[in-house]
C-alpha cells in the first residue's frame, strides 16, 4: 500500500438519510437548553480501495463505531445551542440540523432512538464540522 492511498466507502444510500430512517420520527423529541441530538454514523461493510473491494467485519472494527464513533449526523438542535452566553462564546460558529461534525465519544451522553445510537452533547463539545460521513474516523 503506498502511502498516498485512499479509501473510497462505499454508500448504497445516502448515509444521512439512513440514519434519519433509523432515528424515526423526531417531532416529538425537544432538546432543552444548549445541547444536540446527534446520529452516530457506523460504516458500512463494504469500502474500495483502488477498485478493490474491502469488507468490515461487523466483530472489531464496525461495532466499535458504537463506542469510538466520531462523526456524526445532527439530527436535532437545542433552543440555545450555539448562543453566545456568560461562560461560552462562539463567534459565529453554528451548525445546522443535516451537517456532518466530529465530537469526542466521551462527550456524549448515548441514547438510541428508534434503532439509531445517537449522542446528546452540548454545542461546546463539536470540535469540527465535516464535508462528509467518512472524512475522519
């Protein structure tokens, strides 16, 4: 493997909307305060690498996304989330319900709703925002 070599995953839907399927129907979910509810994304068994087919096993390296999982789908927005307040000031920074962001696991409270694990951190634990699902791991 040369060192400049990328993995391409392979999605056979879109990686948000399965989460949300997954999640369920959210309407009666109401976050309190500054907090989000976020999706964990786990990868999917199948990747490429230079047109060659890669599959996860579900033991190791996939069900470890349940714990160390660091991207995730924001799912749902507190009312203060990402406002300005005593303690944290954010600058402009903000994320919206469908962005992509990268968290600590240990900053998270976990919950599953519907069949999706899910997060709820408060806003000052997004560490970054990401273009996609499988941009960081």
């Amino acid at each position: 493997m040369t060192g400049n070599a990328v993995f391409k995953v392979v999605h056979e839907k879109d990686a948000a909307q399965v989460l949300r399927d997954s999640a369920g129907d959210l309407s009666g979910y109401d976050l309190h305060g500054p907090r989000l509810l976020l999706a964990v994304y786990e990868r999917p068994e199948k990747m490429k690498l230079g047109g060659q087919d890669f599959y996860l096993p579900d033991i190791g390296s996939r069900s470890e996304d349940q714990f160390q999982g660091k991207v995730c789908l924001v799912l749902k927005k507190g009312p203060s989330a990402f406002v300005d307040d005593a303690v944290n000031v954010f600058h402009g920074d903000d994320v919206k319900e469908g962005d992509w962001v990268a968290i600590r696991p240990n900053d998270g409270w976990s919950i599953k709703i519907g069949n999706q694990l899910c997060r709820i951190v408060e806003d000052r634990h997004v560490q970054i925002t990401v273009p996609g699902p499988d941009a960081a791991f």
